[in-house]
C-alpha cells in the first residue's frame, strides 16, 4: 500500500504572467497546432507509426505509465496503432511484466509492426460490445489497469465508454479520456458534443475519480480534464507526489460555448444530461458512425490530414485506366529485369567456360590448399561471431542502464 502523498512547495511564476495571459496564449497556440494539423498532428510518430498525439501528451502517457506501472493497458480506438506501441514500447523499457490490449471496429489500417509486438492484443469490433467488455473484463481482474478512451467522440459513446471502462481502473491509476478539446475548446466549435460534454454528464454522477490537471502544465494538451485518477486505497505503485497549489493550465475546457461562466454554473443533472447527449446524437447505428474518423472527416468535407490525404490519392487512382498503364509499367519493369538476369547467365558462361576458372578449379582440389581455404574460412566466421556477442553486449548493457535511469526517477 503506498504512503501518505508527498507535500510540493509552490512554484515562482512571474508576475508578468496572470492566469488570464496564460489561458488565453495557451488556447491560441493550441489551435494553431491543430489547425497545421499536416505538419503537427500528420507527421507525429513513434517509432515510425504514425499517432495523432501531442509531443506533450505523449511525454505525459509515458509519465503515468512509469508512476503508476499498470500491468495492464486498455486502448479503446486503435487508427495505425502508434498509440499501442508507445504504451507497449514503455512497458517494456521499464521492466514492467504488462501489456495492452486494443480495439477498434476497423483493424485493417494497423502497422504490421504493431499487429506482431508481443505485447499488444488487437479485438475488432466495438469498445461497447458485451462480448468485449466481457473478455476485457476478464483479462483486467487481479492486475493493476490502466484505460485510455480514443474511439468514437460522440458524447453518446464517450458516455458509455465512461461507466463501462472506469470501473477496471485500478486505485493510484489513470482513466483518460482523449480529445477534450474539441466542440471550441478551443478547436473545432462546429463539431457535435463530444468528450468534453460526456465528461460533465459521467464528473456529475460523482464517481470515484478526479482530473488531474498536474498533468496539463506543458498546457499543450488534447485532453484537458481528460487525465482522471481513480481515488482510494492505492493497491501498489510508487508514492504520488502532490503538485504545487499555484501551476497554471490552459483551462481550455472552459472556452467552449459560455466561455469563462462555464466554470461558475452548477453541475448538471446526470439523468437530464444523458438524456440530452442521447438525443444530440441522434438514432445512427453505432457500429456505421464508429468508422474510421478517415471517413467521417472526408464525408464532412473537411480538410484531410497526411495520412487520409494519402490514402485518398490511392483511392482516386484505382480506375481502369490507371489500372491498365500501371500493368503496362509493371511488364517493361519486367522486361528490363529479365534482360539484365539474361545478361547476368551469359556473363557467368563465360567466367566458367575460361581456362583461368577451369585452371582454379582444379586447383582447389589440392589437400593443401583445401586446408587453407577452410581455415580462412573458420577464422571469418568466428571473428563474425565474436562481433556478434560484443555488440549484443553492447545493446543489453545499455538497455539496463536505461531502464534503471528510468526506476530511479
């Protein structure tokens, strides 16, 4: 059981700096961020597979995943699956015998990298169906979990994802919930309620988890009030340190519609609130609305991010025509290599029809120099070998010293 939490001093902010300045910079920045989404959100990768996260939301996961050291992670909305290999990625590093399991209703865009990491479980279909939540359920009992929300962002949806998945989250763990920002806070004021609003639905209901806002002080973040730790006694896990009284956020949730009296006005009603999600998202089949967000921005006709602005082109270029001079190019491709392979035969003919070749082979019959051909032989391949073990070494020692930097913070 973890200890009573460490008490922080409170920081020096400079005058100059008022809450209000703070807000109002951080809210502009963060949609200019989104909205050069093609350099910023389009290019962001972990280990080459692409994520749509923040650099900062993605130092702030890797944070939580090595205070808290969940042995299990539950990603709901896999997109390429860079998020699943950053949560399994650090697992791994930090020594924690964990893992992720993912689901998303579409798998069929997810990197083959992440499809073959031993420590990511893929389940098509719905975060919201009984047979998932049943298996998942399952796997998360006895073991400290973690559950991180980025499917559907209908408010519906987030609603139900909310008081399926909150109750799995282990004590002194983290329940986030993605995309705050959306419906104006401070982006995209014309999208339909979505995480921001199922959070004031579920945050009424009072359950046993509060925002932690420690984790937005780099203030760029997507998930503002998104990063929930579940309260009471902690079940493992390093000791929380508590965060200074005076740090400043973004408060980005609050410049949505109502603006600034957002934060004075009394808490909904759960039962109204719900019942007024439910009818903004109106009567869709869930399972048709949760496809892929790819297609949803293009049916809207909005701007398309790198990733969907490519797989549009290919799209557009699956017509016969194209089709045809693309067979076309493929058979000169083809006839250029069997030239060269033809080319390549008549080459070797020569070599080994020559005197020189058939002088060589003979010789290399001789027992003496049969020997010494042998022995060069065995000396390269265990100076290979030995090259082999040293840099083998080499990784492991730095891979421990890395992961034992990384216990000790």
């Amino acid at each position: 059981m973890s200890g009573p939490p460490d008490t922080a001093p409170r920081i020096d902010v400079p005058e100059h700096l008022t809450r209000d300045e703070v807000e109002r910079v951080t809210r502009e920045f963060v949609t200019v961020y989104h909205d050069l989404k093609e350099q910023t959100f389009g290019t962001t990768t972990w280990l080459r597979v692409p994520l749509v996260k923040t650099p900062t939301d993605i130092l702030v996961f890797q944070q939580l995943i090595a205070e808290t050291r969940p042995e299990l992670i539950v990603e709901t909305g896999v997109y390429v699956g860079g998020s699943a290999l950053l949560f399994a990625s650090v697992l791994e590093l930090l020594g924690i015998d964990g893992r992720v399991i993912a689901v998303d209703v579409d798998l069929s865009l997810v990197n083959d990298r992440v499809r073959e990491h031993p420590r990511i479980e893929l389940l098509e279909g719905s975060s919201v169906d009984p047979e998932i939540v049943s298996y998942i359920r399952s796997e998360a009992r006895g073991k400290r979990t973690m559950v991180d929300l980025d499917a559907d962002h209908r408010a519906h949806h987030v609603l139900e994802e909310l008081r399926t998945y909150s109750p799995l989250v282990s004590p002194g763990c983290y329940l986030v919930v993605e995309d705050g920002f959306l419906g104006g806070r401070p982006v995209r004021p014309e999208a339909v309620p979505g995480p921001s609003e199922a959070l004031d639905a579920w945050l009424a209901e009072e359950p046993p988890f509060e925002p932690d806002r420690w984790r937005e002080r780099y203030l760029l973040t997507q998930n503002p009030r998104g990063y929930l730790r579940r309260l009471g006694v902690e079940d493992g896990g390093p000791r929380r340190r508590e965060p200074p009284e005076n740090f400043l956020t973004g408060a980005l949730e609050l410049s949505g519609v109502g603006g600034a009296a957002a934060a004075t006005r009394p808490p909904p009603d759960p039962e109204r609130a719900a019942e007024e999600l439910e009818a903004a998202a109106g009567e869709p089949d869930r399972e048709v609305e949760a496809l892929r967000r790819t297609i949803g921005n293009l049916a809207r006709g909005e701007r398309q991010s790198h990733v969907e602005a490519d797989l549009e082109r290919r799209r557009q270029d699956l017509t016969v025509e194209n089709l045809l001079r693309e067979i076309d190019t493929q058979r000169q491709v083809l006839e250029e290599r069997n030239r060269l392979l033809a080319a390549e035969r008549a080459r070797m003919r020569r070599i080994t029809e020559s005197l020189p070749y058939r002088l060589y082979q003979r010789a290399r019959g001789l027992p003496v120099l049969r020997t010494l051909v042998d022995r060069r032989a065995a000396q390269r391949t265990a100076a290979g070998q030995a090259r082999a073990r040293q840099r083998a070494k080499t990784r492991r020692e730095r891979t421990e010293r890395f992961i034992d930097h990384h216990r000790g913070q």
